[in-house]
C-alpha cells in the first residue's frame, strides 16, 4: 500500500521547501524504502576488523573518512538478514540510521565524562554515546516506559556497554530530583519523543498517524523537557537537542523559547551529512537568530531519514 501526505502536511512541507522542484524531490524520496546503514560498535570491534568480516558476504562501504565507523551495506537483503546477522547478535555493530547518528556526534562526548541521555530508549544514541567515550566515565541512561527500558538495558548488554546506570523515570521528574541534588552533567543530549515526520521512509504508518494537534502537544512536552534538563548541565557544559521531525514547532520554536529564557548560546555543529539551516521565521512568527546555526537534516538531500540538531552551551548557572 503506498501512503500519501495528508493535505495540512503537505501544505507545510512546501512552504518549508519552498522550491517545487525541492519539494517534488522530498515527495519522491520519502516514498522509497530506507536504506541499509549501519555503525560499527568500537567497543567490541574495530571498523577494519568488522568491514572485512561483512565483506565476505555483503558489499559494505565506510561513508566518511572521519567516521570510519559509519557504514552503508549496499547489497539487497533479505528480511531480518541484516538483523539476525552473527555480528549483529554479537553486538559488533548496530542497525543505526545515518541522520539519527548526527546528535551524538555533535555531543561529541569525551571519555570520563558525566554524560546524561534523558530519553534513551532504544539505546541506539547510548551505546554509540559510550563507543565515543571508550566506555570511562557515567552516562545516566533514562526513559519513563518500561518495555522501553526493558529494550534500551537489552541492547546496552549486546554492545558490551559498562559504563552506563539505567533509569526509569519521567524525564522532568528525573531532572528535578537531580537539580535538588545539585548534580551537574558535562553532556546532555536531549533527544525528545516527537512527531516523527523525518521517519517516512521507515515508517510509513507515520502518513496516517500525522496529526498536528499532536505536533503542538509534543511542542509543549518538549519544552518542559528542556527548561527541566538545562538545570542539570555544568556552566561550559554542552547539550544537544534533537527530533526526527521537520515541523518548526518541534524545532526552531524549540530553540526560539530556549534563547529567550536561558542563558544558552547556539554552537554550530560540524556534522559529515548536508545541513540546511535551521529557520529565521515560520508564518509570521520570527526565531531568535541563533536558531539559524541548527542544522536541518532533509532526506532528499542525503538519501536517508529526515533529522533536526541544534547544540547549545550553557554560559551561566540555571537555578
């Protein structure tokens, strides 16, 4: 069954495009299947070892020189091959999209830093958070579900991840408890429950379920998850906000109420995919300038899923 835009949703896409050629090229993009990416799991395997293991059956290719653990399987696979492969089991790498990649790469965490991941499940960014940290330091791990928990503790065990202390608790509740306590994290990411309007190609479900009630309901969420997290981070400290969204509520109107209410500054993200800026104004209402340094990730323009990142540093206390 092919989906299609319900007409509200395809109204906005065009006008956030802008150019119909761009949006003709989102509109057919987002109606092919998703490609094969994968991340190599340094805790377990290095990228060399892991390529000329795949490559024995599979035409496997590194993306970036910087990032050789980033790779993309080109073969066609069967269903669940590339799920139920031996080196997949053994955590050796993890069934990862390239775009949801970027916010734990703009995090850049260092190994022996105190680093918290407010909603973690499933735990793709965790492990890769502690890949980056070469499994030293503390990474708080949270999501308020159970079942999700229950997942996001199964994969942190495959990929060997030690360094990591689960928790399940509501994400603003979780940051109160820890602001009483004065605990400070050098790292944030917050990658927040959202819409989902970037996941298209691998969930195509997402066409029915689009709702903009929804998108302003989630907006509002996504602040509170903000204003209680920020409490957290050191002075100098860095946090990363990230959707797998395109709608401006979720996003720009996000940074927008962040800047105008804490002292935060907006750090460009070097990041290897294309990245668009993130919007000056949005019908009618304009966005405090920094929002312009986020990085807007389309999936026409990199053949993969569609992805919003933005990375702050903190300059002052937040009481």
């Amino acid at each position: 069954m092919v989906y299609q835009m319900k007409p509200l949703f395809e109204e906005r896409m065009k006008k956030l495009l802008g150019r119909e050629e761009d949006f003709e090229s989102f509109r057919k993009i987002v109606h092919t299947g998703p490609r094969n990416f994968i991340r190599c799991n340094t805790l377990k395997i290095s990228p060399k070892k892991l390529l000329g293991k795949l490559r024995k059956r599979w035409d496997v290719e590194q993306l970036f020189k910087d990032f050789p653990e980033i790779m993309l399987v080109l073969t066609d696979l069967g269903p669940g091959e590339l799920g139920n492969a031996i080196e997949h089991l053994l955590g050796y790498f993890y069934v990862q999209e390239v775009s949801s990649m970027m916010s734990v790469l703009a995090l850049d965490p260092k190994p022996g830093e105190f680093v918290l991941d407010l909603c973690a499940s499933p735990g793709s960014k965790t492990t890769q958070i502690s890949a980056r940290m070469k499994n030293k330091g503390t990474i708080i791990a949270n999501d308020k579900d159970l079942n999700r928990v229950k997942i996001l503790a199964a994969n942190l065990e495959r990929a060997g991840v030690s360094n990591a202390i689960v928790t399940r608790n509501d994400g603003v509740q979780l940051c109160e408890k820890f602001a009483k306590k004065g605990w400070k994290f050098d790292k944030i990411l917050l990658d927040v429950p959202c819409s989902g309007e970037g996941t298209l190609r691998s969930s195509p479900k997402t066409f029915l379920m689009w709702n903009f009630k929804v998108v302003n309901k989630l907006a509002r969420e996504q602040k509170k998850l903000f204003a209680s997290a920020i409490k957290c981070l050191k002075v100098g400290g860095e946090m990363v906000y990230s959707t797998c969204t395109h709608a401006p509520e979720e996003n720009e109107e996000v940074i927008d109420f962040a800047l105008k209410n804490f002292p935060v500054e907006i750090q460009r993200a070097k990041l290897p995919l294309k990245c668009r800026p993130g919007l000056k104004t949005w019908e009618g209402r304009k966005f405090n300038e920094g929002a312009e340094k986020a990085c807007r990730i389309y999936p026409q323009d990199n053949d993969s899923e569609g992805f919003f990142v933005t990375k702050l540093r903190l300059k002052e206390e937040v009481r």
